[in-house]
C-alpha cells in the first residue's frame, strides 16, 4: 500500500472515460489515484468514491502533473491531510 491504491501514472498519459475507481486505499497518497512526475490525466464521465489515503483520499497530483476532469463525480473520499 503506497502512493495510488487502484492507478499510478509515472510519466505517462492517461484517458479515463466512464471509469469507476472505488473502495482502494493507499498507505501514503493517492487512495484511488496518484499522479507523479510529468502525469497528465484526463478523465471524462466518472466516478471516484470512498477511497482513502494519509493525502489526497480520491487523487494526488505530484509534481508537474496535470488533470482535466469533465462531469465527473468525487464522493465520500478520505484523507487524514491535504
């Protein structure tokens, strides 16, 4: 359990589209998501629920990342901080 419980994008790109990322913990941050390092994610239609983490319950953004969210849901996420 470390940084993105469901998805880790490391340098990448990534296209969610109607996706359900939920119930994932992460023992540091990210408990659905994480982004690090020059991530660029766009993500159309979705939803993220009740996923946890010590940072950023639903999504984490490190650095230089990038995020394009369109009618998407976050819902009942938890995080200790952040």
């Amino acid at each position: 359990m470390y940084d993105g419980g469901a998805i880790r994008v490391f340098r990448s790109t990534l296209l969610l589209h109607r996706t359900t990322i939920a119930h994932n913990q992460a023992g540091s941050s990210g408990g659905g998501l994480s982004l690090s390092l020059d991530a660029t994610l766009t993500m159309t239609h979705s939803l993220v629920q009740a996923n946890r983490a010590w940072l950023g319950g639903g999504i984490s953004m490190g650095r230089n990342s990038n995020a394009v969210f369109e009618d998407d849901t976050f819902k009942n996420n938890y995080a200790r901080t952040g």
